[in-house]
C-alpha cells in the first residue's frame, strides 16, 4: 500500500499546487486516459497470467526440484524440502499450504508445484490463479462515461 500511495504522489506531482478543483479534474482526466491505455496493453498479453506472477511461478517451480511429496489423502500431502528436511502440509483441495505463502499471495509455492507434480495434474487447473480475461472484462466495466448514471440530490 506504500508503494502504490508513493507512485500516486509522485504521479499528482504536477498539480499538488494547484486549487482542489483543478487538482481532482486533472487526476480524473488523468485515471480516465490511464485505463483504456491499460486496457489496449493487456488485451495483447497472450499469456494466462501476468508476467510478475508468471516469473514467480517459474521461479517456485524451478526451487520444487528439492521437494519431495507423499501423499496422505485426497488432496493431501505432506511435502519435505530437500536442504532444511523442513515438512509442509499441502491442501490442494483448499488451496493451502502450512507455509502460508500460497495463502498470502495467492501464487503457489514450490511444496504445492512439488504436489501438483506428485499428482500429474495439469498445473492451471489446480491453482486459483484467476485467467486474464476476467480481469480484462472487470477493468472494462471501470469508470466507463457512457454508462454512468449522474444523480444530483438537492436538500
Ligand atoms: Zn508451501
């Protein structure tokens, strides 16, 4: 959240000086430019998923090399990292981990690759990564002129 109020500050920059008016036109007009140029960028991703999840993915997948998987019941397994001979339990039914981090930030970590690999299972279908074009259709019902409606309350 630091980061992104940093970048907004930085962004507004140029108008922090002027009059609140001017300041909130500016960044309305600012925000309406910024999301169909968004918008156009993705609609030509091809990938499923986003390129910094993607590269973290790969990154989880190459580090489940030294991770070994047993399972214990449906969807359970108990996984052991190869150097610490640390043990995680993976749901892959819930989609937890007790590392936490596939909880956290929602990307699989390297003991759940090391359990979807136990299972043979193709890796989309076992993770709750969201694909790309639900969140191109989101982004387009955003802050769209033509279909909001103005009401103007009077007291
Ligand atoms: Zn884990």
């Amino acid at each position: 959240m630091n980061n992104l109020s940093e970048s907004f500050n930085s962004t507004i920059l140029l108008t922090r000086d002027k009059p609140i008016i001017t300041m909130m036109e500016w960044i309305r007009t600012y925000l309406m430019s910024r999301f169909p140029h968004l918008r156009e960028k993705l609609s030509a991703y091809t990938s499923v998923v986003m390129h910094k999840p993607n590269k973290s993915i790969y990154r989880e997948i190459e580090k489940s090399g030294n991770c070994f998987a047993v399972w214990i019941s449906d969807g359970m397994f108990e996984v052991t990292q190869g150097f610490t001979m640390e043990k995680f339990i993976v749901d892959l039914t819930n989609h937890t981990c007790t590392c936490y981090f596939w909880d956290l930030v929602g990307i699989p970590c390297r003991h759940v690759v090391a359990a979807i690999n136990f299972e043979k299972i193709p890796f989309a279908q076992k993770t709750t990564m969201k694909p790309l074009k639900s969140s191109i259709e989101y982004s387009s019902s955003l802050l769209n002129p033509k279909t909001e409606k103005k009401t103007l309350i009077l007291k």
